[in-house]
C-alpha cells in the first residue's frame, strides 16, 4: 500500500507541474517577431566583410563565379547564392543583415560582424581575418551606438530579445591546428579542443553579460569530407574521408555541446538552438540522391581531385577553375562552401524542426518549451524522479 501511495504521489507531482507549466505559458505574453539579429562566425556566414580588409584571395568571394544564384554581382557570400542567414533573416521577417563593414550599415535589425577564414583563437590565420575577440569588440561599438540612438532602455531591450547566431571553428583545426605543425608539437589533440571551446565559452558568456540571452549555433560539420580534405587524403582514389580532421570536428562538437549545457544551468535566462550539423550534413554527402542531389564529393567549382583545388573565380596561386553546370545538384559549391541549397535546407532544419533544447523559430518568438518537449527531457524525468524517491 506504502509503494502505491508513493507512486500516486509522484503521479499528482508530476501532473500539478505540467499544469503550473501550462499556466505559465497560457498567461505569458503574445508570440511576436521582428528581433533583431546579430551574426559572428567564419565564411560559413560571411555576407561580406572580407570584401573591406586586407587579406589573400582565397579569403574572399568577391569574384565571379561566386553569388551567381540570386545576386546580379558577388557580394562576398562563399557560396553561388544565399547563405543560412541570410534564410534566417527571411524566415523572421528581416531584411537581409548587412555586414559591419559595409560603408552606413544599419544596426537596429542586427548586423553581421563574421570574415572568411576567422577562427576562435586569434592565432588561426593572424592578420587576415576578423577574430572572434575582434568581432567581439565590434558588436561592443554597436552596443555603443544602439544606445546613443535609441536611449539605453530601448537599445537594452533590442539586444535582450535579439537572436545571436554563431558559425565558427572549422579554420582553427583546418589551418590553424592540421595545417600547423608547431601547433601540433605544442598541443594534443584533446588540449588544442579544450583551449578552442575554453576560448568560445568565453566567448558566449561576454555576449551574455552585454545583454544576449538568444543563441543559434551552427557546430562544425565532416571537415575530412570536404573536396579539399579529399584532395589530400591517401584514401582519396576510394572516395574516403580524411578522418582525422572529421575526429577532430566530432571532438569540437561534443565539447561545444558540453559547454553549452553547463552554461545553460550557470545562466538565467540562456536559451539555446544546436543542431547535429555534422550527421545532417554526412548523411546528404553519403546519400545525396535522398535529398534532390546528384553528386556528393566533389565540388561544384574549383580545380584537381574532387574539384578539391581551392581555385574558384581564380586566385593568385591557381588562375584556372572549372565550373559545374548546376550547382543546385552539388552539396559542395567550392573546395570548402556548401552550394545554397544546403544552405536553404539547413536553415529550414534548425528553424522549425525538432532540435533541442530550442529551434530558431522557438528563439526567435520567444517560446518555451513545450510541455511534451519538458515531459520527456531527461533532465525533467530525473528530478521527477528524484522527488518520487
């Protein structure tokens, strides 16, 4: 009778919780769109801000064939069109988001603070990209000027329900770790991953003392299965992947995840959207035909094996390319990009699919979760569970 009456108990608790949950969410504010975003990374979302610093050719896309889809000229987007944030900014109701650099960019729907070739550590490619550190202080003069045009009520508010969305890591393993012998003289692998996601926690948790409480995070995908790691691969001939540069973005990844679930308990308030990019994207490589693709390994534009010669438009090392005849049947645009459409079906993925803890859209309207998302979180049956003991 002792053990029914526990286990009747645990059934009231857990039933008086969802209601309160349900109570909470039913008296809470309407849904409502047009937050602001702010957008830092690399050239996975790089829409333009290479196209204003001084640094090698293959660190920008302001050349032909580059943005073909959808733009009249190249706007310094790494892909033949779009970009994920760029169907971000559409999915919410935004303009596009102009780069910082871009001569009187606009602030008050967000801006673009990301550069071709930035890494996490401000060693990766020294001198010729904008940092993460660096794009930190950017968003700092933003704040800044939000605030002097808008009154430090109003700008507190923007960038309080503001979502800030986060693409970068790839160059601090691909030059600045694999491409860097030193560097691998001076940290194992495991220590280098721990000094990359050291650096980006710190990263996110000065966002969050300026006020930023709404994160979307794109995690690093097969780097070993890039045309360009393909191209030096020994496996190569068999179309294998160089897996010790995809070991290292599992590693990143399932660190970043780590990361972020602590952080997500140390801070009130922190919201977070963190798709499985890696498998998503290694399941349209190996069975591209299942998503509308013809061809998974080789790139669209560029030169060599696997078109893996990073020559796209002509660069200072390697004047010619070839060019496929649509890139809309190839997952990769160039030696290193994905083609927009990935791009497009990404964005769709992470806006309005079943990510945990939250998707974009859940972000971007400021939802909470729902009570069948909070009934089978893990986290959530524990305690349950913990209170039923």
């Amino acid at each position: 009778m002792a053990k029914a009456l526990c286990h009747f108990d645990f059934l009231v608790i857990h039933v008086i919780l969802l209601l309160l949950i349900s109570f909470k969410a039913l008296g809470g504010p309407p849904d409502k769109s047009g937050s602001a975003l702010f957008i830092f990374g690399d050239s996975t979302v790089d829409t333009g801000n290479n196209n204003y610093i001084i640094t090698i050719d293959e660190n920008r896309a302001n050349r032909k064939p580059y943005g073909q889809n959808g733009f009249r000229e190249p706007t310094g987007r790494f892909s033949d069109g779009r970009v994920i944030v760029d169907f971000i900014a559409e999915y919410s109701n935004l303009p596009l988001i102009p780069p910082f650099l871009q001569p009187s960019a606009k602030y008050v729907k967000g801006v673009n603070f990301a550069s071709g070739g930035a890494g996490v550590l401000s060693s990766t490619n020294k001198g010729l990209a904008i940092d993460l550190e660096t794009q930190l202080k950017h968003f700092e003069e933003v704040r800044v000027s939000l605030t002097r045009k808008l009154g430090a009520a109003e700008a507190k508010q923007l960038i309080s329900e503001a979502v800030y969305f986060i693409s970068i890591g790839s160059n601090d393993y691909l030059g600045g770790y694999l491409g860097n012998p030193k560097m691998q003289e001076l940290h194992d692998p495991k220590h280098y991953v721990g000094m990359v996601i050291g650096n980006y926690t710190k990263a996110i948790q000065e966002l969050f003392a300026k006020g930023a409480r709404r994160f979307g995070f794109l995690s690093l995908c097969p780097l070993g299965c890039l045309p360009a790691l393909r191209a030096v691969n020994p496996k190569a001939n068999k179309g294998g992947c160089f897996e010790e540069a995809s070991a290292l973005a599992l590693a990143h990844n399932s660190a970043l995840n780590a990361a972020l679930a602590s952080l997500e308990h140390q801070l009130r308030g922190f919201k977070y959207c963190n798709p499985d990019f890696y498998n998503w994207l290694h399941d349209r490589i190996s069975n591209p035909y299942k998503y509308g693709f013809a061809d998974g390994l080789n790139a669209c534009c560029g030169t060599g094996p696997y078109r893996g010669v990073y020559s796209c438009g002509g660069t200072e090392k390697v004047k010619d390319y070839q060019l496929c005849e649509s890139s809309d049947l190839h997952v990769w645009w160039d030696s290193f990009h994905a083609t927009e459409r990935i791009h497009e079906q990404i964005a769709k993925a992470i806006w309005n699919g079943t990510n945990w803890p939250y998707n974009l859209e859940d972000l971007f309207l400021n939802r909470e979760k729902s009570l069948v998302e909070i009934a089978y979180d893990p986290e959530y049956t524990e305690y349950i569970t913990n209170l039923a003991n």
